[in-house]
C-alpha cells in the first residue's frame, strides 16, 4: 500500500533539509503487533511473524558481524540486509560481546549517530540554492569559523586541507567545510549552526534495518520500500519531495565515495559498483570524564547501476583511535558483498 505521509518528515526531523531517522522509525516500522511479543520497551521487534528471512544470508550475516566485531574489538553490533527491489527484510541480526565471546541479541534501537546519512540531506540542497556539482567552491584549507563560533574542520585540515574544487570533489572527500558551505547558503548562520551542533552529536534513533530501507529508497528514484516486518508486507513511501536533481546528485556522490579520487577508494570491494557511505564516530566526551562508545558504521546499495541489496551495519567499540573504516570494509562489508552478488 502506499502511505500518504511526507518523505520530508522522515527525512528531516533533526532540521528542515537534514537527515533525521526517528520519525521513520517511529512511523514506519514500529507497531504494537510486532512488539507485543518482546521484552522491554526498547525492544523493536522480533522476526517471527516476518516470513521473508533467507536462512542462508541470516547466517553469513551472523558470521560476518563475528568477524568485523572481533577486528575492531566491538562490544555489540548489528547487521541488515533488504532486497533493494522490493523492499523486503532478508537478514537483521544483533550481537553483543560477552565473556564467553559473541551471542545474539535482542534488535534494539542503538545509539547510532546520523552523521553517517549527514549527505542524504546536504547532497540536495544543492538544488535549492541553484548550484551543481560541478560548481566551485573553497574548502578554505579544511578550516572554517563560522560567525556563530563553530570550528568545522575536516578530516585533514591538520595537513593543509583542500583549496578551490568542484562541488564533487569536494563532497566525494566528505568534507565538513563543503556541508556546512552549502547548508549556509541553503539556511542562514543560525539555522545551519544549529542543524550542524544537532547532526554532529550523539542521537540516539534508529537501528541496522531503517537504514538500509532509508538508504534503499534514494536509489528506487520516487518511491521507498519499507518493511513491516509482518509477512511479506511492504509500504511505499512516495519521496517526491526530493526533485530529480537531488537525487541523482545523491547517486552519482555515493557512487564516487567509492571510485578514483573518492575517500573510500582505495578500501572499496574490487570489480563491485558500490554506492554507500562509512562512518566513524568517536564517541561523545562528557563533563564528568564518561565517553560513550565510539562506532563504525556502513551502509550502501549494490551493484550501483541496478541494486539487488541494500545493507547497513554498525559496531560499537571502546573509544580508542585504533580503527578505522577501512578496518570494517577489510574484514567484513566487502567480503559479505562479494557474497551476497553470488547468493
């Protein structure tokens, strides 16, 4: 069926023309007949009632998530597949360390900090202020002091940063300098300094299967697919709120992420068209000295040019400069794409 509610909402609940995840958590996935079953509140669902589970991928997932927390020494994680065509559930697995190693656990909403889709609502804002990904724009040498008093630095400013380049370049190198360019020129100084302190933080909203239906949904064009988690059932979510522009400038940065000059290149799967993002997260610092735990995160479509799956994972870790998303791609994202495209 198709639903009458706005893609903008879901899509934006942290601030107009940012990514946010908990009312599409909240709305699309989350009914009293598929938790009446669990344990506690912050339980999401179990998988009983949904009968399309492949048996084979559930337990590749499974192992996989083994492998990549035991390379980064996670402390939980979680894993999920969607057929990209139609939207339905074929794998989401839970797991957390305990002394006797890894055993399943209960799927759960997860601290899980929306940066990783922070290109989702940056991406096509492009269109609003009438610019291309082929327009310049300065990087300022990975430094920018906003009026406001933020710092936004990128990944590399410590080495000189990056200068003059497209709108491409720039983005395809996740640069925080760009984003936050083009949110200024989308929103002003106070709406943009505000949605940057909210996307930088913590939140707390959303889980491994969400992610990877949002994430799906950019690469299905108008439409996407949600599970319900009850039989073979889907909705569809009409995203006409996103133009043409928008979201084939999503396409085409997700996919050069992953090739030539992208960021992620040099750990992307061989021979594979990926489009998809990593993230790494290193856990909020608190007054009291506490750091929550740090986390790595992927989620993405495969093969690029005509998607059969749609995947996210995520771990959690302690808080040690370590590991990196390379780690996670090395030990697990690429070998479980590389599977899943024979399956």
């Amino acid at each position: 069926m198709k639903t009458n509610r706005n893609l903008k909402v879901c899509l934006l609940i942290i601030c107009s023309g940012l990514v946010g995840l908990t009312t599409f958590a909240q709305n699309n996935t989350i009914t009293k007949e598929n938790i009446s079953e669990c344990d506690g509140s912050e339980c999401v669902c179990k998988l009983d009632r949904c009968t399309t589970i492949d048996k084979n991928i559930e337990s590749k997932c499974r192992s996989m998530l083994e492998k990549g927390m035991a390379a980064v020494n996670g402390v939980d994680g979680q894993i999920a597949v969607i057929d990209a065509k139609t939207g339905r559930l074929k794998a989401w697995v839970a797991l957390e360390k305990g002394n006797g190693g890894f055993a399943d656990a209960k799927l759960l909403k997860k601290a899980y900090s929306p940066r990783i889709m922070t290109m989702v609502g940056v991406v096509p804002l492009l269109t609003d202020i009438g610019s291309k990904l082929e327009d310049s724009i300065d990087i300022c040498r990975g430094v920018y002091n906003s009026e406001s008093g933020l710092k936004i630095r990128d990944h590399n400013w410590r080495s000189g940063g990056y200068g003059k380049m497209t709108m491409r370049e720039a983005l395809v190198k996740k640069s925080n300098v760009a984003m936050y360019k083009i949110m200024l020129a989308a929103m002003g100084e106070e709406r943009a300094s505000n949605c940057w302190k909210k996307m930088m933080g913590n939140t707390k909203a959303t889980n491994a299967m969400e992610m990877a239906a949002l994430f799906g949904g950019i690469f299905n064009g108008t439409d996407f697919l949600l599970p319900t988690l009850i039989g073979d059932s889907v909705e569809v979510e009409f995203s006409g709120d996103i133009n043409h522009f928008g979201h084939r400038y999503m396409k085409e940065i997700f996919v050069g992420l992953n090739k030539k000059d992208g960021v992620q290149a040099k750990y992307a799967p061989e021979g594979i068209e990926l489009a998809g993002i990593y993230g790494n997260y290193a856990g909020e610092i608190y007054d009291n000295g506490e750091t929550d735990d740090a986390e790595m995160s992927f989620v993405g479509v495969f093969p690029a040019n005509d998607p059969i799956y749609s995947v996210c994972v995520f771990i959690h870790r302690p808080n040690e400069p370590v590991h990196s998303p390379k780690d996670l791609a090395n030990n697990m994202v690429n070998e479980l794409v590389a599977w899943l495209l024979k399956h």
